[in-house]
C-alpha cells in the first residue's frame, strides 16, 4: 500500500471530511498502517492523537515516543514538539539540539525550494 495515501484518509476520518463520518479509531487504524511502511507524517499523527486524546487516552510517553519515532525520519515539526516536551522536563540541553536540528531542518527545506525554482 502507500503509506501517505493512508495516512491521508486517516486524516480525512479524522476531521470527517471527503464524505467520511468522523471517526478517531479509523483514523488511528489508517495512521498506524501508514506508520508501518514509514510515513513520518502518520507518526507525527499518532503522537498528536495521544497529546489530544483523539481516539485513544491521553498518553504523554506515546506522544513523545511518537514524535521520536517521526523526527528520526526528519518530521521537522516533530523534532520541534520533542524540544518542547524535552524543555518542559527541564531538560534544556536537549532542548536546545532538538530546536537546532529543527530549525536546521526549515531552514534546508526553505532553501531547497529556493534552488529547485531556480534562485
């Protein structure tokens, strides 16, 4: 199958949208079977579920692992949250790591887009 594709219609369960009934659990199901085959994104998506409690418990451990999970992939939204939760925990040298490598991370998109059009 392909992973965005599913991750994709776990987000349409999830806000209720294109003709589908909202439903969290089908969105959760569709996000874990795109976590499998690797999509970032869908991992990204679970960690938010676990920090709202959309389908599942509020878990914050889940969240976090989640959002590990998704930043080793370089989820650069994820590699942001991770510093949050890392500087709420008061761990601040990771946080400062976390917040570099995702700011790192926009910051290589940004210019790769800007290559790619041809500035």
């Amino acid at each position: 199958g392909d992973a965005e594709a599913m991750n994709c219609l776990g987000c349409k369960y999830s806000d209720g949208e294109k003709g589908l009934t909202k439903n969290h659990q089908k969105a959760m199901e569709w996000w874990n079977k795109a976590a499998k085959l690797g999509s970032s994104t869908a991992n990204r998506n679970i960690a938010a579920a676990y920090y709202d409690g959309r389908g599942v418990p509020k878990d914050p451990k889940k969240e976090k692992y989640y959002h590990e999970i998704a930043a080793m992939a370089r989820h650069v939204s994820s590699r942001s949250v991770l510093g949050t939760i890392e500087y709420n925990e008061g761990h601040f040298d990771r946080t400062y790591k976390h917040w570099m490598m995702a700011a790192k991370g926009r910051m290589y998109r940004f210019t790769e887009g800007r290559f790619k059009k041809g500035f």
